[in-house]
C-alpha cells in the first residue's frame, strides 16, 4: 500500500512531513574541507527514524520483534557546516506485510541539504525471519499513509 501523494520531488518540500527531529552539525561532524561529513548526514537520518519509531511506539527495544534497513539511498543535495542547525522531516511512504519504507530530509533553513529512502524490515529475533506487522502497529501507521 504506497502513499499515494509520493513522487520523488515530495520529499524535498518541508509541508510533506509531519514527523519532525532536531540536531546540529558538530565538531566531530566535519571533514578536513570544512564540511558536514557523509557519515553525520547518515546519523541525522537515524535520529530522524528514532524520532518516526517514537511518534508511531514501535518501541526502540521491541522484545520479540525486531527491525533492520534492508535498503538505505541517499541524496546529497547542499552543504551542511559547524554549527548548523539540521531539521530532520520523516514520513511514511509505503507498507508492507512486513516492511515499512520511510522517506526523510534534511533542511538547514530553507535549504534541503539531502534525502533519503530506507526500507526497514521487520523480524522474529528467535527464528531471524521476517514477520508481518502487528495489527495494532499496522493501524497506526495507515494513519500516516
């Protein structure tokens, strides 16, 4: 079931999101030109996934069920520096029996400064196979949709 209102271009656009995180680039963030380092936008991307897990109770220990990015595409659109305050907007684009895939940006300011896709699966941690969603999860997130 994929979000119908979802092309690429959307995820540029702050108005698409609902789910929202914040963070700043730091020290540790840069490169040796001065520049926010790929490894931080990946880590921004991954507060932003805590922040989507949190507003929807997939809790970040899930007991039984467990959760991994089978797929993670990035899109570096600007240059982000120390300093920085990033505006991290997620959204929900399509679910599965057993997957979720998340669209996310990254905004200093006005600026989109990257993009990304993610596909979580979601598994049994005893057999380590994949597992739908759980009904009560799976009603929350067609709020989303």
């Amino acid at each position: 079931m994929k979000k119908t209102a979802h092309d690429p271009a959307s995820l540029v656009r702050p108005e698409y999101y609902r789910i929202w995180a914040r963070d700043h680039v730091r020290f540790a963030d840069m490169d040796m030109f001065g520049h926010c380092n790929n490894k931080a936008f990946a880590t921004f991307f991954e507060e932003g996934r805590i922040a989507f897990a949190e507003a929807c109770g997939m809790a970040l220990d899930p007991g039984e069920m467990g959760r991994a990015m089978i797929r993670n595409s990035i899109s570096y659109r600007a240059e982000m520096f120390l300093g920085d305050e990033v505006r991290i907007g997620v959204a929900l684009l399509e679910m599965g029996r057993g997957f979720i895939t998340l669209g996310s940006a990254l905004f200093c300011g006005d600026v989109c400064t990257a993009t990304e896709e993610a596909v979580l699966a979601f598994f049994d941690r005893s057999t380590k196979r994949m597992c739908p969603l759980p009904a009560s999860l799976r009603a929350k997130l067609e709020s989303m949709l």
